[in-house]
C-alpha cells in the first residue's frame, strides 16, 4: 500500500497538480495530502493503477527472459516432445499449442508455409490444452500418436478439423489417419503423457505465456499468432546471431 501511495504522490506532483506533495513526507501526512487530492481528482487513480500493472508486466517479462536464457538448450532440446519439420535444423523454434484454440489453427497455417519454404528449421511441439477436457483428450491422443509415429499426420488432420476436437472426433480422426485406435487408447493414459503436459504447463508459467499460442524465436518469448513475415524476421535473426 505505502508503494501505491509514493506512485500516485511522485504522479501528481509530476502533474503539477499539488505542488506540496512529497514522497520523503512521514507516512499518514503522505497518504492525507494524497487521498484529499483523489477526492478532488478522482481519474487519477487509474492512471496510477496503469503505472503498477505496467510496471508489474515489465518485471514478469524481465523474470521469464532470464528463465529462457538459462534454459534455453533445455526447452530446445525438448526430449519429451513432439519435432515437426528438420529434426537437424539449424533454426528450432518452440510452440506451445492447444488443439481447439482457433488461433493456434491460425498460427498452424503460417508454421506449415514456413517449413514447406525453408527445410532447415525444427518445430518442437509443446502440447498444453488449456479450453478444457475435449483439449486434454487431443493433447493426450496426439502425443500417443507420436509412439506409432504418426505424430505429423494426427497433428495436421487435428488442427484442419473444422469442428471442435471432442472426445468422438479425435478417435475417428485417429482411424483415419491409420492409427491403431486401441493401442492409442492405452498409450493416452501413459506417465510419460502426464508429465509432457506438465512440463509444458510449467514452462508456459515460467516463460509468462498466459495462453495459446506461443512461441518462442531463439531467445525471444512470442505470445499469440504472428505473420510468415515476423516468423521469417525471427527465424533470420537466429541465424544472424549464429
């Protein structure tokens, strides 16, 4: 509270709204000087408000940044994920994904063109479903295909189904795709599959993600669906950086 009111006191001040008002003022004279000048300038308070949370946010993005830099090769490395495209790339690029999340369909679209066009970047895939138990399902049952190694076409027909991955939909998509629905079924319910999904929710909380998708460029942490052409500036600055 003493931190909120030495905000709003340096705010009006700078204001030039009450020229008296002065941080090193003893605490209860400070927090009279400054409540008698809300009473009579009430917007204030949410621009003091704007100030913490804006610098709450740059503290969080200054905490996940270092968490990346220090776990870089780990998160790359992602020994208990899923790889799309090159598994020797020089460029890896890491997706948080949630299969009945439209912008991660959205983002799909724009990591498959990227990979159709440059054949030197590895995609590893961090299942985190977040839009409830049909998500859960899918999650497990795409991370179960990867064991009949057919991880990449379960993924794809996964993010190109038009209607929401339910629980009925993702075993006929299974079928479809030439799975063995049985085998899928038992290898769902895997420790292996547990701890995928939470590691990833880990990671998203460390790396600040607050939802789908997210990436992450080398070292820079990507919230939501971005453009080919960020995704090429990004991919070009990994490379520049060697």
């Amino acid at each position: 509270m003493k931190q909120f009111f030495l905000i709003l006191a340096l705010f009006i001040s700078g204001f030039g709204l009450e020229t008296s008002i002065a941080a090193d003022k003893p605490e209860i004279t400070l927090e009279k000087e400054v409540l008698d000048i809300i009473r009579k300038n009430p917007e204030i308070i949410m621009e003091a408000i704007q100030i913490l949370q804006a610098r709450e946010s740059k503290n969080n993005l200054s905490d996940a940044e270092k968490f990346l830099k220090n776990n870089k090769k780990a998160i790359e490395l992602g020994l208990d994920a899923p790889v799309l495209g090159n598994p020797f790339g020089d460029v890896t690029i890491v997706e948080f994904l949630d299969y009945n999340c439209g912008y991660c369909r959205k983002a799909f679209k724009t990591v498959m063109e990227l990979l159709a066009e440059d054949k030197n970047i590895r995609v590893v895939m961090r299942e985190w479903p977040i839009l409830g138990n049909d998500s859960v399902v899918a999650a497990r049952a795409s991370l179960a295909a990867h064991k009949q190694k057919k991880y990449n076409e379960f993924h794809i027909a996964l993010m190109e189904n038009r209607g929401r991955n339910s629980a009925k939909s993702v075993m006929s998509l299974a079928k479809e795709v030439g799975l063995d629905v049985e085998i899928l079924k038992k290898d769902m319910e895997l420790t292996e599959i547990d701890a995928h999904i939470e590691n990833s929710k880990q990671l998203a909380q460390m790396l600040n993600l607050t939802g789908t998708p997210g990436f992450i460029f080398g070292e820079e942490i990507v919230p939501g669906a971005i453009g080919l052409d960020q995704m090429r500036e990004f991919v070009a600055k990994i490379r520049n950086r060697g």
